[in-house]
C-alpha cells in the first residue's frame, strides 16, 4: 500500500517520486512505501499553509472548537481501523492501541478544543500613569510539528490540535518508521471540515523532510519530540533563525520504591511502568530503585510477575508484549543486553529474542530484568528505550536521591511512599518535568509535560501549549 501527502486537503505523490519501504514489525515484512518528501513537497506544504492561514487565524474559537471536537470525535468512531493501523505499523499490541493510542490521540483534540475556549491573555492597568495595557496572543504562523515513533497518533496529535487550536497553520512529519495513521488522519480532518491547508502532513526520512521543515526560514515555531541528539541538531539549525522551539527529548526515569509503599498496588503498576508498548515509552521508569529493606521480596515477586508476560503477536488479544518497532531499534536494544553483561549485571529474566511460530521474522524480544550494583554503569547512564529494565537497592533518601539525579536526562520520577514529608522533600528535589507519586502515567492535560537537562526545553500541555503556540503582543493606551 503507497500511502500519500496531505497537502491543501489533497492526497499527493512526493515531487520527486522517491519512496522508502514501510515495515511490519510483527513478521518482518514491507507492506507499503511511503514518500521520502524533499524541499519541493515542504515548499507546497508551506504555499498551503499560508494561503490557508488568514482565514483560520481569524476563524472564530466556537468554530474551531466545533471542528476539533468533531475531528475527535470521527476518531473515536473509527477507533477500530486507527487501532489496529497503529498496532500493525509499530508492533504494539492492538489492545494497548485501541485502550490507550486511538482514545487519547481523540482527548488531545477534544480537549484542546475546549481549552481554546478558555484561553485568556492578561490586562495590566498602570495606575497613576492613566494607561491600560493589554496582551494580545496571536497565532504565529505556519509552524512545524515533527514526531517520533512510539506513540504514533498520540504524540503527533499532542501537537497538531494545539497548534490549530490557536489559529496556526501546521506542516506535520510522522516519523517515517510509523506513518499510517497519521495518513489515516488526513481524511478524518476533511471529513470534520478542516478547511484545506490548516493541516498539512508530509511523509519522509529525519535528515530529508524533517531537516527541510526546519531549514524552512518561514516556518516560524518548531515543536518537536524524538531523540536527545536529533533534539541538538533541530537547535543548532533553528537557533540562528530564532525561531521558537519546543523540544521533548529522551529520558531515563527513575521509579523510587520505598518499603512503606502500598506494595500490590506499587508492584502492578511497575510492571506497567516498565514493560508497557514493550518499554518504548519516554515515561517509563527503566532505572528501578528498592529500599533495601524489601529489596529481596520485590526482586523475587517482580520477576515472578515478569515471567507471566506474553509475548506474542500485536493482534492476539492475549499479548502482553508485543514486537519492537524496527530491526535496527530490536538490534541496538540487544546490544545494551551484551553490555550490561559485560558491565557484570546479572539478567534476572529475559534477555532473549523471541520466535513467533508464522511470524519468525518478527522483531520479538523478552522482557528483560538486570541487576546492577552500580549506577555510573551504561545500562543505568544511556537511554534503552526497550524492554529492559535495571534493578538496584538503596540505603536511604540521600543515596537514591543522588543515584536518580545523576544522569544527564530528567523528565519525569516516579516515587513510592506512603510518608508525606518526604514526598514533599524528594518532589522538590528531584531532576525532573513530571513526578508521579504512587502512580505513573496518570494524565490531566491540563498539566505542564515536559522535561529538564537532556530531556528538553520547554513545556507541552493545557495553556502552556497554546502559550507555546501564540505570540504575545502587548498594547500600552494611555487616556
Ligand atoms: P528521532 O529523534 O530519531 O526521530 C523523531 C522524529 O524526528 C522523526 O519524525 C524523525 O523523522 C525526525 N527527525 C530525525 N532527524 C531529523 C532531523 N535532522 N531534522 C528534523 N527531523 C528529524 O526519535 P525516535 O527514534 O523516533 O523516537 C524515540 C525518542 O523519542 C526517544 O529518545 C524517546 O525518549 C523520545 N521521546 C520523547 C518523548 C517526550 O515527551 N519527551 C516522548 C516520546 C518519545
């Protein structure tokens, strides 16, 4: 299957006519080609936007509200086909798509098209001097949304509803290795009455679209999500055109375990802060710290737990597990295995490629346990982004509170205690965007996400999105 551009409302070929192959992760297989768009596409995207752009910035907020709810809604009416698009493109299982990918990518537009109902900007009267001011927050132009793989649909409509929302015309680049559904979304957006050219999508690889959309000197504002070192790249190019930057990047979370923890509760959701979408999410706590006291306990009922995990095809129902995205991510996974071996960590359970009977050339790998005694180690330093986590104890406060700090990345913690002046303590000390405490993953969006040090600059989510989105103008009257 060749899927297309989305340009001014239209499905198009890439002008060059060069596309690259799309991967089933589960048998290994190509099952489509997609555009590796160039400068050419990106100047067509761009003609589209901007011709599109005075109508929608001055569109009223009911009406936009109107269409993002109803994109939102023709989402969740056709959860199903996106589901199980998404779960064949990335290998996650389609339970998890259709629970948690397809209904929160529909939330993203649903809520952003109620906040920009509720977005405000500020007055200042400057009493004494008989002038008022007041700020204007107006979109700013054509920008650019690029997204990463793991979370297809979800982290790319993270981006697009904000950016509409606030009146923006939008050039947007899935990652080349997951396209569908963000191809799939093109149709739904006509569908709700988008009008043409407010959404563009261009398909194609990192260093040709993506490095075009950057170089771009009129796309005004870069949001982006995606690797540390991409992260750089996008900065050194935009900087000297000072355009604005939104940059969410890697991480390796700490998950903080304390013996006065609610221990079932803190055991079920490790597990899925470890291991769910097979380890590839940017939130999971890879880096798994135990209060001495109940080290044993847990490492013993842990690992029990993870050996129950299936791991299977993404469309068997049973699946816990499924495949990872690429060959090349499945590779560079392993090799972190190997090197953890070599750093003398102990495999505790996994470590092994799986072999699915019909999909032998599937990208399958065993949930993976380690025990370091050491945290400067690579296996507890680098970003895995995989189905492998590290096991370490602690003594006290102090000791973990270093351990977890001491990596270059800090978006988000998880913690789990039961004493409150510590949490308050660790919460206000802790390197890091996003703290969760006897949870993870819980989302009101609503809340500033988002990371410090190696895991980014600024902030997505709620009005800090639309904040992002628009450009304050500030107009001084005197009377
Ligand atoms: P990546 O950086 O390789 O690619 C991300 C996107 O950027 C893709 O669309 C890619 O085509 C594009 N890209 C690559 N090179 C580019 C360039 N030179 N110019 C412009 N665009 C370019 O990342 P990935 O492998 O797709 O995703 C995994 C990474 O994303 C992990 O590091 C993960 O932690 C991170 N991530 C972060 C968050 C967050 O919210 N902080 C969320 C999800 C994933």
């Amino acid at each position: 299957m060749k899927i297309q551009n989305f340009i001014n409302g239209k499905f198009e070929n890439p002008v060059k006519d060069t596309w690259i192959d799309n991967y089933n992760p589960s048998n290994g297989e190509i099952y489509g080609k997609i555009p590796n768009s160039s400068v050419e596409d990106v100047k067509l995207a761009y003609q589209s936007a901007k011709t599109a752009f005075p109508g929608w910035s001055n569109s009223t907020l009911e009406e936009r509200s109107r269409i993002l709810i109803k994109i939102s809604e023709l989402l969740e009416a056709n959860l199903q086909r996106f589901a199980e698009a998404e779960s064949r493109d990335n290998g996650k299982p389609i339970s998890l798509a259709k629970a948690v990918d397809i209904p929160r990518a529909a939330s993203n537009f649903r809520f952003f098209g109620n906040a920009i109902t509720q977005f405000a900007s500020e007055s200042h009267e400057s009493v004494g001097h008989y002038a008022i001011n007041y700020t204007l927050r107006q979109p700013i132009g054509v920008v650019g949304c690029i997204s990463p793989w793991n979370l297809p649909l979800y982290l790319f409509t993270w981006k697009i509803a904000p950016a509409i929302a606030a009146g923006n015309c939008v050039i947007a680049k899935p990652s080349e290795i997951t396209p569908m559904t963000a191809f799939l979304l093109g149709k739904i957006c006509n569908e709700a009455g988008l009008p043409n050219g407010v959404l563009n999508i261009i398909h194609g690889l990192g260093t040709t679209t993506g490095n075009a959309i950057v170089e771009h000197p009129n796309i005004k504002a870069i949001s982006f999500t995606g690797g540390t070192a991409t992260g750089a790249h996008i900065a050194k190019v935009a900087a000297p055109m000072f355009k604005k930057l939104s940059l969410e990047l890697g991480g390796k979370n700490p998950n903080i375990i304390f013996a006065d923890c609610d221990y079932d509760d803190m055991l079920e959701t490790t597990v899925r802060s470890s291991f769910a979408n097979q380890g590839q999410i940017c939130l999971c706590g890879s880096r798994i710290f135990v209060e001495t006291s109940i080290y044993e306990k847990f490492k013993k009922d842990f690992v029990e737990k993870i050996k129950q995990l299936k791991v299977g095809h993404p469309s068997d129902p049973t699946t816990n597990i499924g495949a990872l995205v690429s060959k090349p991510h499945l590779e560079k996974v392993k090799s972190y295995i190997d090197i953890a071996k070599d750093e003398n960590g102990i495999v505790l359970c996994g470590g092994n490629q799986v072999t699915i009977k019909d999909y032998e050339n599937g990208y399958y790998l065993e949930p993976t346990v380690i025990e370091v005694m050491n945290d400067e180690c690579r296996v507890n330093q680098e970003e895995i982004f995989g189905p492998v986590v590290t096991l370490m104890p602690f003594e006290t406060e102090t000791h973990v509170l270093d351990m977890a700090n001491k990596v270059k990345y800090g978006l988000s913690a998880t913690l789990w205690t039961n004493d409150l002046k510590r949490t308050m303590r660790m919460s206000n000390q802790l390197h890091a965007g996003i703290i969760w405490v006897n949870t993870w993953m819980m989302r009101d969006l609503r809340t500033p996400f988002g990371g410090v040090k190696a895991s980014g600059v600024g902030r997505e989510g709620g009005f800090e999105a639309l904040r992002f989105f628009t450009e304050p103008k500030n107009v001084c009257i005197k009377y």
